[in-house]
C-alpha cells in the first residue's frame, strides 16, 4: 500500500529525529511527503529539507497567522523560490477568521496577493481556511485560482462542493478519527476523486495517537477512517488519493 502524506510541517525542532521518522513513514508506505512553509523562513527550511530527502517536497507561502509579519518584499522572495525544482506548490495560504492572529483585512489582502503570484506562474496553492468560507470562496473566484487543495477541511458539505466545481481538491486530516459528524458527512458526499490525505504532523494526530506528537507514518489512520466512511477498501483510498495528489502536483511525477 503507497500513500502520500500531503501536508507535513517537518523542520520543527521537535523532529530531532527526523532520520526515524522518515523511516517509520517509509515502512508503512508513505512514498512521498509535502512539507509545507508558513512563512519565509519556514519555506526556505522545506526546501532544504527536500534538497536533503527525494521523498520530500516543499511549499513556499505565508499562513494567515503570519500575514501581518510579511516583510515588504515578500512576494519577490517567494518568487524566487517557486523556481526550485522540488517546490510543488504557493502555501500554506489562506483566512482564519477563528484566531485573527492577523486582522482580517491584512489576510484578505496577503492571501489574494499570492493566489495572484500562484496564477501568474502557473502553480497550484495549499490553502488553509477557518470560518472564512464566504471570503474564502470570494478571493478564490475573483482570483481565477482553479488550482489547488483546501487542506484540513472543517467547513460543510455546500462548501466543499462549491470548492470542487472551481476545480479544487479536499485534503482531510487524524480529526476525521476524532467522530466530527460534519466532517463525516463531507467525506460521505464528495466524491473520493477529489479527496486528499494528511498529516498536518506535528499537529493533529490521530487516533490512537491523538494529543502527541504526529508524523508521515500516521496518515495511514486518516485513509483507514475514510475507507470506512466511503465503503471502499484501504488500499483504494491510498491508491486514489495518491492519483489525486500526483495530479494535483505535478512536480510529483517528474
Ligand atoms: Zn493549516
Ligand atoms: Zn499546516
């Protein structure tokens, strides 16, 4: 069984370990990992993470959370890194309207600024969005952004169907083990070719590993909750997940 752990923020300094864990992700079939950015400095540490490991890859882009933190220049910065081989995709970007570590106005205008920079060199984005669904889908259609994954979905089914029809993917995390039932019931009413798997590791694992540290080895969890759900067998959520993803970047296949 091969799976893709989509979403991974690995240059922690909790990730001392880094060798073993990578291990532990390859035994139980993670083949590839995104790491992605949150800022410059975290997306400069992805790339070298990915210069370093073939199985990884990286993710350049600024989080809402750090919005307010972006140096003026950004955007250049992050041009330039979107020149390197190994960078799949523009994010961690987005709204998150349930913290507002930056005011809603600055991640309105730092997330449109790059969903502009993704467009222009053709390049897909990672988003993050919490309770922001109706800016969130404003910025993406007034954007023409028809490229990229919602990760860590917790808004509803209208929502992700919406997302879907622009052309955009749905990655879920270990909170699809935690019996949300409106997550669930997304999972049920979307189809499995527009579903991603993830980690979001160092956050959010899984059961039955939940409150710990989280890592590659446990999207297995998340795919094994979602075969559940669909009715479909484990094997075919890796394999179809890992198509979706491979699709999506497609720096994947190269
Ligand atoms: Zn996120
Ligand atoms: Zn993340």
């Amino acid at each position: 069984m091969k799976m893709i752990d989509s979403h991974a923020h690995l240059y922690y300094d909790s990730y001392r370990d880094l060798p073993e864990v990578l291990e532990r992700a390859e035994e139980a079939g993670v083949t590839q990992i995104i790491c992605i950015g949150t800022d410059l400095q975290s997306s400069e540490k992805c790339i070298e993470l990915a210069e370093k490991h073939p199985q990884l890859f990286a993710t350049v882009g600024i989080h809402p959370h750090e919005a307010k933190m972006a140096p003026v220049q950004y955007l250049n910065f992050l041009e330039n890194f979107l020149h390197h081989p190994k960078v799949v995709a523009l994010g961690e970007i987005g709204l998150d309207y349930h913290y507002n570590h930056s005011s809603p106005d600055i991640q309105k205008r730092v997330f449109r600024e790059q969903l502009e920079l993704a467009n222009s060199v053709e390049i897909p984005v990672v988003i993050h969005s919490r309770k922001s669904d109706d800016d969130l889908l404003y910025c993406i259609r007034k954007s023409n952004s028809k490229n990229g994954v919602v990760h860590c979905f917790s808004s509803g089914v209208e929502t992700a169907k919406q997302l879907i029809e622009i052309g955009f993917y749905i990655s879920f995390t270990g909170i699809v083990t935690f019996g949300n039932n409106e997550t669930e019931e997304v999972i049920r009413a979307i189809d499995i070719n527009s579903i991603m798997i993830e980690t979001d590791s160092p956050y959010l694992s899984p059961i039955p590993f939940r409150g710990k540290r989280n890592e590659p080895a446990f999207v297995k969890y998340v795919a094994e909750k979602i075969a559940e759900l669909k009715d479909i067998s484990v094997e075919e959520v890796a394999n179809l997940t890992t198509i979706n993803t491979q699709k999506l970047f497609t720096q994947l296949t190269n």
